[in-house]
C-alpha cells in the first residue's frame, strides 16, 4: 500500500493511501461483455461496480472509503434526464424547425435561448454529480455532502465560460482553479468543510507553452 502523510489546517495529520485493486481487468471485460448484450443499459451498473472497487482502494488513516450508490439509482437519474430534461428540448427544436422560417431572427433566437439553456443545465448535472458521489460516500459511517447550491454554480459555470472566447482562452487556467474552489469548499464530510488553497499562477506557465505551440502549429 502506498500512503503519504498530510497536515490539515488545523494541524491534525492525516494519511491518505491507495491499495491497488484486484480483478480489475477482468471486471472490465465482464463489464463491457454485459454492457454489448444488454444494449448499453448495463453501463449504470458496470460504473457502480467500478467504483466500489477504486472507493475501497482508497484509504484514510488506514480505513477504507466505501461507495453505496446503485445501478437503479443512476439509470433512474438518466431516464428523468431523458423525458424531462432532453425529449422536451428536441421537441421545441423540432417545433421551431417546422413553424418558424429557419432564417427568421426568431429561429435564431429560440435556438440560441435553447443553448445557452442546455449550457447552463451542463453546470447543474455537474455540481448534482458531485453532490451524488458525495452522498454516496463512507468512511467509518461519516456521509459526504455539498452544502451550496447547484444553480448557484451553475451561473458561475457559465458565465466564466463567456470569458473563454473573450480572453482568446487565457482565462482557461484561471476558470480551472475557480470552479474547483467553488466545489472543494462546498463539500462537506461529516462535521469538516473542505479548503482549497490552489492559484492559477503556477498554471499558466505550461498553459502559455500550450497556448503558443497551438498558434504557431495552427497558424
């Protein structure tokens, strides 16, 4: 087992270690076998199982993490994604393709509301993920949470993305480490809030290398 030793903030260690999986690539095969005679529908489970084999990998303080979600939970979450989320958008896009002219200001309108829509639900399905894995996460009986708001972040999601185009993609690095402060200091275990102490600085050195290379091969 390999382990490494941290100290919080408030001075107490801790040792955080990884113990590597067994049957790993044989559950892999099972798992896509299934998956290709159940017509993908297995996915739900298959991921479920995974990650109850890399949950227990993980140790803190010597005990290790256990995952509790099921598959029916996360195929349940896809249907309700699929008929309230996404038959209703494709039914107004196909609505709009047949009664409006497609060359209409208002065409371009209700598409572009559509998108930005979709854009914006992307943040929410991330921070609701994050907040499902958490809750279905346990370590000596102590639950994880989220304690904002996924709307909240999903307004940040979006509106940091808007700065994309506008700084020629320099606000990559620095979008990164906001997003990811959002969602460390909003989670929760037990009784302990998260602290996330990253800057962009250290970041954007590799992203210039990156950023240039781009221009010049692409250029």
């Amino acid at each position: 087992m390999n382990m490494d030793s941290h100290q919080t903030t408030s001075g107490e260690s801790v040792e955080i270690g990884w113990e590597e999986p067994k049957g790993v690539i044989g559950l892999s095969f099972k798992i896509f076998f299934l998956r290709l005679i159940t017509l993908g529908i297995y996915h739900f489970w298959g991921k479920t199982r995974v990650r109850r084999v890399l949950w227990q990998a993980v140790r803190l303080n010597g005990q290790p993490f256990e995952y509790t979600g099921t598959g029916k939970e996360l195929f349940l979450g896809f249907l309700i994604a699929v008929f309230l989320i996404f038959a209703p958008l494709i039914l107004i896009i196909i609505g709009a393709a047949l009664l409006l002219d497609q060359e209409s200001p208002l065409f371009l309108v209700v598409m572009l509301l559509i998108y930005v829509f979709f854009f914006y639900l992307t943040g929410v399905a991330i921070y609701r993920a994050r907040r499902y894995r958490l809750s279905r996460t346990r370590w000596r009986g102590i639950r994880g949470t989220m304690t904002g708001s996924p709307w909240a972040f999903a307004w940040t999601h979006f509106w940091t993305a808007l700065m994309l185009p506008i700084s020629l993609g320099w606000a990559f690095p620095w979008r990164r480490v906001k997003l990811n402060k959002l969602l460390t200091e909003q989670t929760r275990f037990g009784d302990r809030n998260f602290e996330f102490n990253g800057t962009t600085r250290p970041l954007y050195k590799p992203f210039a290398v990156l950023w240039i290379g781009a221009v010049v091969f692409y250029g």
